[in-house]
C-alpha cells in the first residue's frame, strides 16, 4: 500500500512510472474522505459565526 506522496515522488525521480487502476482509486478515495471531513468541519465553523 503505497502514499500519495510516496506514488508523486516515485513518478517525479523515476523515469516511467506505472500506476495501477487500483492504486489510483485508493488514493481518489483517501482524498474524497480527507475533502469530506474537512467539509464537514469547516461547516461547522461556519455555523459558529
């Protein structure tokens, strides 16, 4: 199970990188929940002003 940050830095010092279908759509979902869970705080926030 590769990080975002190790599959970016992997591409960027590498001459050919292959990314799986797989790998891509663990990392979509890690970002839909990181941009969820920030929504729901910053919501929050807003709310409290």
């Amino acid at each position: 199970m590769c990080t975002a940050f190790r599959l970016r830095e992997k591409a960027d010092y590498q001459d050919f990188v292959v990314i799986s279908r797989e790998q891509a759509q663990e990392q979509l979902e890690k970002a839909e929940n990181i941009i969820n869970t920030l929504k729901s705080y910053l919501m929050g926030k807003w709310e409290e002003l």
